[in-house]
C-alpha cells in the first residue's frame, strides 16, 4: 500500500529561494472529502502533465497518510477541473537540501502570499534537521492540508486567526 509521510512548515524567511529549482504552476481541485480525511483530487502541472490522487488518514496525527496517484490526460483532468466544487493554485519550488524530498508552495487567489514547506520522508521515525526559514510546524493540523485551504481559503479565515500566524 502507498503512504505518504510528511511534515509541513509555515515559512519565516527568504533563505529557501537560494535552493528553489523552477517554479511549477499547479493547480488542484477536490472531487470529493469526508469528515475523515479522505480526499480525491485532480492536480494539473501546466499542460502537461496531471494526476488524480486519492489519500486517506494512516496515523492518528497526520504524519502518515496513505496516497494513491495515478497519471491521467490532461484534457480529462481539465474536464474533472471544472467539476470540482473547491479548487486551489499555487506555484511549487523543488528544494535542493539534503533531509528528504523537499518543496516550497506559494499560494496565489484567496490563499496567497502564504507559503508552506513540505518534506516527505522515508519513514515516520527519520531524523530532520529543520532549517532556519521554517517557522511553526503545521503537521497534522487540518486546517493547513490543502484540501482544507480549498474549501476554506485563508483570506476567509477570521483577521484574528490570519494575524495569529502573520498573514493579516
């Protein structure tokens, strides 16, 4: 079975764009959520390439989650695109950094400027070393998946909430 494990930071400084690869336009849309963390989604990179992934919850925290991804055409992707009730755009940065696979999303629409830092990792129990850039670990916290930040972007997030994480 396929598991995915991740850890996600919010960002606190610059110092990850020395290390960013080519900037990849993506866009994602969630076919369907339950209230236990499964999600279907159709992710287009550009127009050229696109998957559909199913994830669902494997720990109790949300470091684990098991993932299903599958190649599909584009042009299905971008008819399934304008069937999703919630939808997401963000640019992503492949990292070179030793530690793990990982990226920087920046968000755009009702979810920019936010930037998150993701890394997967071989397994639950690796050691990482966290660079200095990121800020607050958001593992597990729900409100953070990009699932979540399609239904409910955060400009619709309450000021307070926004300021509490320096994004007023």
């Amino acid at each position: 079975m396929a598991v995915e494990i991740e850890r996600r930071f919010l960002l606190n400084g610059e110092d990850w764009r020395s290390l960013a690869g080519e900037p990849q336009p993506l866009r994602q849309g969630y076919l369907a959520a339950s209230a236990e963390g499964i999600t279907v989604r159709i992710r287009l990179r550009g127009a050229e390439a696109a998957w559909l992934t199913l994830k669902a919850a494997a720990d109790a925290i949300g470091l684990v989650r098991h993932e299903f991804e599958y190649a599909i055409p584009v042009a299905d992707a971008e008819s399934l695109w304008t069937l999703a009730p919630h939808r997401l755009e963000k640019t992503r940065y492949q990292l070179s950094l030793a530690g793990g696979d990982w990226v920087v999303d920046h968000f755009a629409g009702r979810n920019g400027p936010l930037l998150l830092a993701e890394v997967e990792l071989p397994a639950a129990q690796t050691p990482l070393e966290i660079p200095s850039w990121c800020g607050q670990e958001i593992t597990g916290d729900g409100r953070w998946s990009n699932a979540a930040l399609a239904r409910r972007p955060l400009q619709d997030w309450p000021l307070t909430e926004r300021q509490a994480f320096g994004y007023a």
